[in-house]
C-alpha cells in the first residue's frame, strides 16, 4: 500500500507478521531523527558511523522506540550495508508506521 504524505509517498507492505518499509539513513549525523519520507522511504539521521554495525544497531533501537515495540522485532532484512534498507517489523499494522508521519 502507497500513502501520500505531500509530495512523497511512503510504501509499506502488510505481512502475516507485521509490516516491511524502505528506510534511508543519513549516518554521523548531529542527532537522530525522524526526517519523514523521502521518495518512496522513511527518512532517518543517526548519530552513529556506519562501521561495526553501530549505524543499523541504532537503527532499529531508534524506530523499536519510536513505534513503541521490542528492538528484536525489528530485523533489517536487506541493505545492512547500505544507507537503503528494507525493515521488517513484527507485530504491528500499517497504521502504526503512518501515525509517526502525522
């Protein structure tokens, strides 16, 4: 499903377990944040490198935080070494994820 947000459309996919989204992350950022959606993907900054897997550990700490679900529900199931990832988050709708945009 494609939901409008201005200009931006943001996809997400409903799974039996949950929900699966594009995000971009902006690693050593001054401070993570939710930057909304750009493109087709969620926008994320974080404030830690992109080396030893800090960048992707924030990653989902920070969106498990934000829609209120354990981190080990959160799986980055593709792009786990590239700033375009594809998470997975179980246990939750698609109006969870829409709810962080409004």
């Amino acid at each position: 499903m494609k939901r409008e947000t201005g200009d931006a459309l943001l996809k997400i996919t409903e799974t039996g377990a949950g929900v699966v989204f594009s995000v971009h992350v902006q690693p050593r950022a001054s401070r993570t944040e939710l930057c909304g959606v750009q493109g087709e993907e969620l926008k994320l900054r974080l404030t830690s490198p992109p080396v030893d897997d800090a960048a992707n550990r924030l990653c989902q700490e920070f969106l498990a935080k934000l829609l209120g679900v354990a981190k080990s529900r959160v799986t980055i199931i593709a792009g786990a070494r590239s700033r375009h990832k594809t998470v997975q988050i179980t246990g939750i709708g698609r109006d969870a994820v829409l709810a962080l945009l409004n």
